[in-house]
C-alpha cells in the first residue's frame, strides 16, 4: 500500500478499504487464491476491465469483460480470455 501511495498519492488507500491481501506466495499451506462477489455485485468485475490509468491495466479471473456475451470470471478460460483482452487494449492504447 504505501508503494501505491508513494507512486498515486494518499487517495488510493480509499480504494482498498474493504480489500483483503493472502499471502498465498510466502505460506505453504496457502495454494493458491481465488476471487468472489455477492450476488448483486458482478457489476464491480466489470469495473476491473477498465484501465485504471493509460499505462495500468488489471487481467485475470476477476475481471468481467462483458455484460453481453458469457463471462467465464471465476475461471482459468476467464483469466487466458481477460488476458487476451487486455493485452490487445493495451496494443491498441500504444498506437495512438
């Protein structure tokens, strides 16, 4: 948090007020990690898609990419599809 902050200014911790870090890279016994929202949030997964800035882009299970074709979040074919995605915003932002 404080590097964001360093890099962003004080205004990110507001972002991360109801986030939670594991910290399944340092415990053997943490295997991994997983993502979840409630019922009435999916929408919020569709607000990880967006670039948070020019240069910062957020891929993986957790991003819902589209409110209307099936999103598979939640699953290993979600993070290699939102990848995808994201890699070519991230190609088509470098050519203007």
């Amino acid at each position: 948090m404080k590097i964001l902050a360093s890099v962003f200014g004080p205004d990110v911790y507001e972002f991360f007020i109801d986030s939670y870090l594991s910290q399944w890279n340092t415990n053997k016994f943490f295997h991994g990690a997983y993502t979840a929202s409630t019922k009435e949030n999916l929408n919020a997964r569709l607000e990880l898609s967006e670039p948070l800035d020019k240069n910062i882009y957020y891929a993986g299970e957790a991003v819902r990419y589209s409110v209307d074709e099936i999103s598979y979040h939640t699953h290993i074919s979600g993070a290699l599809h939102s990848g995808f995605m994201t890699a070519n915003a991230v190609i088509r932002n470098l050519e203007f």
